[in-house]
C-alpha cells in the first residue's frame, strides 16, 4: 500500500521522476464539488518552481490534466484522476552516477527493495516530484474542508539559523495569515524571508544545501474529529506528512519540548467563553486523546537539507562493490522547505478530509 | 478504526480502564511460532505498576489469559485473543470529578466525540491501562522479530532536566544494551536513573507531574523493509506510536536536529566492509525513502507530562457551563515516561512486523 | 486478515471450536446505542442447539458475556468486546481421527496452510462454531438497522425436495415474516417445515446429512447505499456470506435464472406511485450498479450438506500418505441449514451496517 | 472503497464511459516482472467490441497507454498507472432520454446516491467500459500468476437455452482448452458457440437482448491459499466478480446444485496418488474452508441480458416524476456474455494474485 492513503477518500498517487506521468486517482470523493480551477493552479504554483530563484533548474509547468470524475469543473462521484505530464527531462545527469549510492538518497534502499529493477532517473517515485500529485489531492482536499470551514495554512517556521515568528498558538492569525499569503516567500516576516533566502544562496554558491521547519494551523476544526489511538489526528497527519521526502520528525503542539515542562506547566486550562469550551494555552496543539479540541491544530515538521550537493562525497559504486568519490551535478534545489510548504499543507489536507468523513458519519 | 492496527497483521485492542477486561486480538500471525509465555510476563511486567515506587496506587497484576489462538502456546493460525481481567477498580474516584474536564486529558474531546456517552471512569478508553494490551501484542511480536534475527531496544533519553546517554547510533550498541536490561529503570547510566527517579519523586510530592523522551532502536532489520511515500517505515511508525497517550512529537535519526545542518553535514557517506554497504554515520537513522538502509534504525519520542496533578487547576464544569477549579485525587502516575518505555518497543514492534511481513511477499 | 470484516465498522472474530472461548470485536460502532439484551438472547438462541431435535448434540448455552465497549448496556464509542466461553468440549472425539481427513471438511487445506500446527479439535477457527461470534455482531448490528428503519429476514427456502414458499419480491411481506416468527422451525409455510424436519431426521437416521437453501430479504433499506465496482451490495454481502462454512453459492434477485430471460423479459419497468420511485417487478433484487434501489434487497444462498456423516466414507491417512477408510463419530448437525439463518441475516447486517455508514458520511 | 480492490496488491480503477480517459492503477506488483505487451494486447481484444458481429457499435480501439511503473516493459516497482483515451464517443445518444430512467440500469441509484451530479453519459463511472481497465490488470495479474504456474480459463457455459460442455472438474483440461483458445467466440465446442451466436442474433433483430453464464477454472494453484471466514478464495473472488456489471450470482463448484445433495453425495473423498492428496470428485470446486484444495478451482457467474434494449419499455421520467414509455436508440450489445468472458478471468486473477501474495508472506 506504498501509494494508498485514507479510509474513506482513498488517494492514490503514481508516477516517477521521469516517467511519461504522473498523477494521482481521489477515490469517494463528495459528487456536486466545484473545483476551483484557478485556486488549484495557484496552489499548484506555490510547489512549482517556476519563478523561484532558490529552486531547481528543473522547471516543470505541471499542468494538470483530469482525466476522469469531473462533470464540466464539478465532482460526479465517480474516481477522480489528474495528471501531469512530465516534460522538463534530463536522463543524461543521472547516467554516470547510476551505480554510485548517492548520500541521503534512496538509491541504495531501492536497490535492496527493489532488487535493481527500479526506475533511477531523476529517483523515480521516490522523487521530490511524486509531491505534484499530492499537491493535486491535497488542493481539492483544502478546498472542501475550506467549504466546510476548516482552513490549513503551513510556513516556514526556520531556515538554518534564522526563524520566522510562530503562529499565535491560541487566538486570532488573521493578521499572520494575511501576511502570509501576501508573501512570494511563505514566511509572516517578511524580512526573516529575506535573511532566508540570503542563507539559501549562500548555501547553494558553496555546492552545499540546507533543511529547516514548517509549521502548520488549521482552523476551524470542529471538536470530536479523530479516534483514540491508532486512529487519531496525531497518527494519521503523521502517516500522510512522512510521505513528503525529507521529513524527519513531526510534534503537535509545544512537542519535543513538552518534555522539559511540569503537568502544572504544560497542562492548558480549560475555561468558558460564549458559551464555548477554550483552553488558555495551547501545548496540546488541538489535540487530546487523539481527538480535536476545537482549538488551533499545530504541528511542526522537521526536513533535511536536501540530500543533492556539489561537494565532492564519500561513496560506493554498487556494481563494483568499492568506495568512490562522487559529485552530483544534476538539478536540484538547494533548500526544499520553501517548496515543502504546500506539500505540507496537502497532506495535513488528505488526512483531516479522511478523518473529517469518518466524522461525519454518525451527525 | 481507531483501535485496529496493520495491514497483513492486524491488531485489534478493545478495553476501558474499568470495564470488566481489556485485551487484544491479533489476526494473521504465523502458525506454529510458540510464544515464550515467560518472555511475555517479564515484559509485560516491566509496564507493570508494581515494585515501581514511582507510579500509580493501582496496582493490576495484568495477568494475561488467552481465549484463542494458540494450541499450548503455540500459535495455531486462528486469531489470538488475549485478554487481563481490570481487578483494582475505583470507579468512586472518578465520580465526583465526572463533569469537570480535567486539563490536558480526552474528557472534553471524548464528550465532544461520544456525546456524553463516554465511559468516564479512568478515562474509558483513553486511558493509559489501554497500553497493556498493546504491550501483550507488542511482545508477541517481538518475539517473533528476535527470531528473525531483530531487536528492539528503548531507554529513557530524558526526563525534566536528566538526560541519559545515547544508543551509539552507527555501531554496537552490546554493552549499552546489556547495562540498560541490568537495570529495573530504564536507562543505560544507572546514575542519571537515580537522577531521574529523585526528579520524579519530588515533583510528586509537589503534586506535580513530569514528561520525557524516549529513545528507541531497531538492530538487526535488513535494508528493504518499507515503502515510498505513505507506507514507509517512519509513516507506519508514527501510526502505532502516537498510540500510547502522552505521545506529542516523533523523530527518525538526528530528527529535528537535521534542520541545523548543512547537506555536507547531514548526510552520510556510504562506504564498503566485508561487502556490506554501510554508512559512516546515522543521521538518517537506518531509513531512507520509507525503507530500511540496514543501519539501526533510531527514533526518539517525546511524553508530556502526566495531565493528572494534584494542584489545584482552572477548568469548567461541563453540565452547568461554567468555570470552576478542580483537584484531581484519582491513583495515577506522576511521571509515565518510565512505564511507556516497553510501550514504545511494542508499537514499534507492532508496526515492524506487519512491514516485515510485507516485505517476505516477494522473497 | 482472514477474521476482520468492514471499512468503517470493523468486526473481528476469534476463537476455536474447543478453544476457552470465542468472541468478537466491533470497532467503530455508534455511541449512545442501548443494546436489547433479551432481543440478543432471543436472536442467539435461533442459532443455539438448545431444544433443536434436528441440531447437534454439543450443547452449549452460548451465554455472552461483554468485556468491553458498554456502559450499563449502552455503547460507549469503545471498542465492544463480546466473549462466548466454550463449555461442551469433547476433544477425545477428535483423537481418534485426527490424521484421517474429513472429506469436504477443511482438514487437509488447514493442514496444507497451517503446516499442521491448526488447531484440530471440532474444527478450530473453522468450525460452525464460530458463527456464534457472528451472530452476537450481526445481532447488534441489526437493532441498529432496525433503528434506521431497515429490516432482515431470512427463512429457509428449500431442503433436500421440500421447497417453502417464497418472499413477495416486490411488496408486502408483512404476513410472511408473521408466520416465519412464529414458527420456531424457520419457514413461512409451516407445512412444509414439518417435512423439511422429516427429511432431516430421514437422513439422519441414513446417517447421513443434507443441505439447502436460504432466501433472505432486507426491507426498508433507503435507495443509494452501496457503491459501484468493488463495493457494490452484491460485493460485500458477498464477502460476508461466505464466511458462513458450508455456503457454496450466493445469487441476487432473480439470480442464476436472469441467464434464461430476455432483456424485454429481465428488465423492470419504473413507475411512479405517491411521488416515489419503484418498480413493477423486482429480479434486479434491489440492486443496481452495487447501489440499492428501494426495492426489498433479496438474495438466496446455497449451503452444501454437513459434510460430518456417520457414514464410511474413503479419505487418507496424512501421517502415512496412505489411503483409508473414515467414519466419524463427532457431535454434528444431520443438516445445518436451519441454525444458518440468523447468521445468514447476521452476516448481511454487518456488511449493511458498514455501507449504511459509508452512505451517511455525505448526507 | 468503491474502486479499488485488494489488500497487499492495491487496483484502483478510474474513468466514465465518456470521460477524457479510463484507467487502473496498480500498487505494489512485484518489481523486475517484465509484461508480455502482445499478451495484453491480445487480451484486451478478447474484451474489444472490435470485430465482433454480436457486439455493440461502438469501436474502441482500447490501445494501453502506461504513464508510470515501468523501466521499459518492466514493473519498477513503482505503482503503475495505464489509460485509456475514450475515442469513440457520441454523448448526443444519451440527451435525449437524460431524464428517462433506463429500465435495470443505474440511472436511478446513481441519482439518488450522487444527487443528480453523477455523469449520465454512457453510463458514467457504471458503465461496462470500465472493464476495460479491469482488463489491464486483470491480464498483467494473469501473466504474473502464469509464471507462478497458475493459469485462469472461462468460457460461456451458457447463452439462453444453448450450453456449452462444462470443464472437466477434477481432471485434465488440456483439450478443452486447447479448443478453447482456437475459437474466436469463447467456447469449447464450436458448434454450440455458433448456435450461441444465432440466438444473440435473433435477439438483436428483435431489439432484445440475452444474458448468460460463464464457467471459470484456475489450474496450478498450490495448496493453501486463502483464508478462513472474511477472507476466503470465495469472499475475495466474488468481491471481485460482482464489479462487473451485470453479474448477479456465483457459484463455486457444484454450487446451487449441492442444496439437492445429501452429504454421502457431496463430499469429496480423498485419495493419495503419486504422494499427493486429490480428491476423487470436485464438488468443492477447489475451495474448502476458504482454502485452495490444489484440486481445480471451479465458479460460475450468471450475468443478465443487456438491460439496453430498442422494444419500446415503461418507465419514469424523474424531472417530471410521471410516467413516461422508453425506447433506447444508444449504442449497446444484444448480449455481454461474450465480451465478458476475458473480465471474469481478469476479476478472479486479480483477487488471486492479492490472496497469492498474503500466502507468500511466511513461505
């Protein structure tokens, strides 16, 4: 099931680096959703990397094609399946490096998977593209829970040693959020994204690469959505979120440093407003017991610089069974956080409509 | 499916801190693996309250009855079910505290879920007993993985301000692992447990309650294990880890760390030994692209704080909506990191063995 | 996941014949459903032995005893766990036979799976038996049914030559299901159930077995449920019924017969009456394209004879791979058919309570 | 769920009768299995309405594009997607009768579950167009099983009143196969196949239509394959079977016919020959406790006539909600028995080679 993700909405995604596609099937969809073309193809634009500086020179126009389970622009209930070409390849860069391990990679897991028989150009479908179809999903995903008021927005919380303010964990984005958006950069501080940027040049005139954080909000969850235990908000948006190359580790809340708090001090007090159930603080980032709370849902994701560089490594030729220096020269982006940001959106997205349908089942 | 876990294994666990019995059933073991029922009192004595003069009053002595399965104690192919009869009940400290949500547990969510259906004594299902059978399925499987050659150790990495040494993340890990099973507390420095203990001890006495992390590795598991994208092995995981209650944040290798680095500091050169691929360090954490690079495989988990506290919190009574403060009385533990330690070995293990069964299909 | 049945509802099923008991799980079943324990008692008792002259002589009392998933005897939104201890063991009866294949039994495929580590006493997890874990689900899912204003009934359309009469397919059925509850033998014509009975105990005084057929009809199902393709109606009630040992065949509507009509002939014309949509004539069975149409869902099931008889029969020796005779002297029903019909109607109502929560996620 | 089958191998099928394109995507298939593309080529033409005097106007070419999956002809390892682009197309026929409920099709259960969004065209997501990309995987999971040495075969046992000879249950089939594959129309004896052919024929002149029953066998599949109760060889293939339109039973070996049988009649005697079990008949068809026998795995499907036909046919007009006579002028087969032969095989390989892979796992 490398591919398959959700219970109810069943995504599936397909393709590789270099394949003649590739795309993604959404299965139980609602019928009678208008998709928003032009909102999808800007979310699309936000992963491109068209028109970014600090991108690949790979650049795809990642057109999307629907193949099937629209009625003019509207969901007809039936499976639905978008795809992109791919056009922008280059096989050639991957020719004289096919047998030798490129650090960080999957070349060597793949090989051992998959016996020799796997598609190496461009990492195959273990490529940072395989994030265009999620991104597909995950824009149609968001613009349903949207419908439903559930908004998702992710940015770049840190980009080596600089750090973007954090989302109000509590109250009121809108002013974040509206920055937000306004920026080409997903960072609220415009300036950090500036000192971002600097540090990613920086990092790419050396041959050299960097990683960095993204934090995620989502609002307008309604309390109750989710399951105790293996099923619960934590379980799922991590299932989908590891499914961006890259990531290495994911908190909710306050997280890895819930660890250096007292129940006293982490616990959030409850109190009543309008009505309305709210805690005082929020180091349970929306969640209890799996469950939302009716609270901001946040969670923090950790990705690794990416795994291509210039610089000269320390390798092994597979064919060969012997060390070898080598030296990566195909397209690649020096920092894919910026990129990653929509993806992180996309695939909190898939997770929360699938459980959001579980939810809905007893209302 | 919010307590139904795996794909080929599949792990169903049912229960309530006070209803009559909790237990699990396991679907799809192997036929004829003969379970060393001595393994499994000793581990599920290590998740035990007893002799652990830092937890919870309520002392079970989870003595594990099995219904099915197996045929002496060897598994027969027919789903296992194994079940431990709830002996020391208090439903009559839960009743005075019934409508008043105490802070950071699954009261108000469950409410929100369940409508008022709930089992609210102990935390129905959201209670920390629920890791019991979680622990029975978990050492079945680990069992069965020891015999294939794959281990699973975890220690605590830290609590409060008390770290513990770490697992050598590349090498042998043999006298780190032999010390670690010497010891009652979880640690691999018998000192910092003293430490650690003495932190807890008077956090209790202030009423108060402590968090940690727990670090986790994986020996022995061959490259090829997992998936690309959704099904890989930091997705499957994080899915049975975010099981265990207090659970807020996962990472794989150096984790969050990773976003410090540089590309030529994060990634790990390959290079030869007795014909064997190796890596000259770990940041990856013995994954790469969802599947297992051969390395160990290592991941740290972040614990909140226990939520129950004897301090006088804020909260709301939910039948008259209205502020008011609570005092928890309820047996509980102040510190659960300790006991979650054997709870983190079998979610792992839980989900290892379901991948490793993937993984045999085409061997 | 050879005992796991569902999507959203997930019902697992253990035990063994003479295993210390047999159960089921249910996970994911609405919170707040007070369950009618008498209308349980009353509906396993249609299964039990317990006053059945033409059923076994294994007399077990089929007492169900829930571990978990209530509160009083209300759902809590937990995992229900429902246990039946096995008390009527006789193992010796096996002893004797147990190298020696039963014919049309599951001895040598179990054998042939299981690498001889099955189970073999009454079968194991194959037994009839474990249609009593069946019953108690199917029990409970259908008083939630019946809530929703859908109901089933199943009836025994035919032994050996004796034929009963069968449901009107397109209206009222209400004089029909009269008589089939009053009658304890389940048939509508009670006529004819006095010969069925007395072929039954013709055969098993001949020492041998005989089999059947069973119609079962669900009325008040909403149009709309179901799915096209793989998750059709037909699939999954499918899936479910031939869970039940000894059914061989399963047909829809008019079933096999469809093969021997015309369009002209097949097709049922639509008409209106009181702004609502049916149709004159009903071979689609309540079923178009997997999806229900309003129409009472019929289907009929074909259940071989017992395959335990008292007569001697050739089987082989799998100890010595020789050829051997075999007459077995178990406990065993002449005809299993009549206990098959509540778990018949129990079957259909876990996969209708499972689309029924899928058809509700949208509405 | 509705599209997509299968635990460890994973079929998602997309597309409408009308849409841009139909396809499948297939995940986790073995890595480095190369694809005979003339076999495919030559199975989709079995399926193809091309050539076919008895068989709709409508000509597709149904050429097999492959976006994904591939190196090659060869399976990655990646998940592979294959479409088809919809050539033929004249959505003008369905306009006119947009708001007419076509008599046994889904038309009126596809509006009450989409709510008037489904696509009408064709049929939409219903019609039998989508067997095409069943056909793809279905022959991709043939070849597959083929190089395991399990081969799948059917042919149409009966059309109307004219019936093919059956496959030998128990024995060798060579020359029935043989004759089998010789004759472009799928049957064993051609003088029945031309008589079969006739009456299609006739039925056609009279603006009727036909249904039919198909006979399938699977030779070479090993002993212990499949599951007890869920997820037995019969819950699986059925599941698959009633994804094609117009199956409205099955049966596995002697299957309705076993209700006449006492037991002394039914069971199957085992003997030893050459060191291996066989059973002296096959009324088990190859299946006993949901397990493969090793002796020939034998089903038959009944599908209905074509519910298109030209005879003029009552029905509703839904917008208006009266009564309102229907004549269909689209384009349709007189009978689908035929072109459905190849989709039998195609649905029971793909469920095989799913419970092939679970019975890999601990081999």
């Amino acid at each position: 099931m490398s591919s398959v993700f959700g219970k109810n909405l069943i995504v599936t995604i397909f393709g590789q680096s270099h394949s003649k596609a590739i795309g993604v099937c959404l299965d139980n969809l609602p019928a009678g959703f208008e998709i928003d073309m032009e909102d999808l193809s800007d979310f699309m634009k936000r992963r491109s990397s068209i028109n970014k500086p600090y991108s690949t020179k790979r650049k795809e126009k990642d057109q999307v094609e629907f193949l099937s389970g629209l009625v003019g622009n509207t969901t007809c209930g039936a499976p639905l399946c978008a795809i992109i070409y791919n056009n922008d390849i280059k096989p050639q860069d991957y020719e004289s490096i096919k047998n030798i391990l490129r650090p960080s990679h999957a070349d060597y897991t793949a090989q051992m998977k998959y016996k020799g028989y796997q598609d190496p150009t461009g990492g195959g479908h273990f490529s940072g593209r395989m994030t265009a179809p999620l991104c597909i999903a995950g824009a149609i995903c968001l613009q349903i829970l949207k419908s439903e008021g559930i908004k998702i927005h992710a940015h770049i919380k840190k980009i080596y040693d600089v750090e973007d303010i954090s989302f109000n964990p509590i109250g009121n984005n809108e002013d974040n959020i509206k920055k937000l958006m306004e920026n080409d950069f997903p960072v609220i501080d415009i300036n950090k994204g500036i000192l971002m940027q600097e540090q990613i040049h920086k990092a790419s005139q050396n041959l050299d690469s960097l990683g960095g954080i993204i934090e995620c909000a989502v609002y307008g969850l309604p309390a109750g959505i989710g399951d105790p235990m293996f099923d619960g908000i934590e379980n799922n948006i991590s299932k989908a979120i590891f499914a961006i190359p890259a990531v290495k580790g994911i908190e909710f809340g306050n997280g890895f440093s819930c660890a250096d708090l007292k129940g006293s001090e982490n616990n959030d007090a409850f109190y009543v407003e309008n009505n309305k159930v709210l805690t005082k603080t929020n180091n349970h980032g929306g969640i209890l017991g799996g469950i939302s709370s009716g609270m901001p849902l946040i969670f923090k994701v950790a990705l690794k610089a990416t795994p291509s560089i210039g610089i000269e490594q320390d390798s092994v030729n597979l064919s060969q069974m012997k060390n070898e220096k080598l030296r990566i020269n195909g397209r690649h982006d020096p920092c894919i956080v910026p990129r990653a940001v929509p993806c992180v959106e996309a695939a909190a997205a898939i997770a929360l409509l699938d459980m959001f349908m579980s939810f809905r089942i007893w209302r």
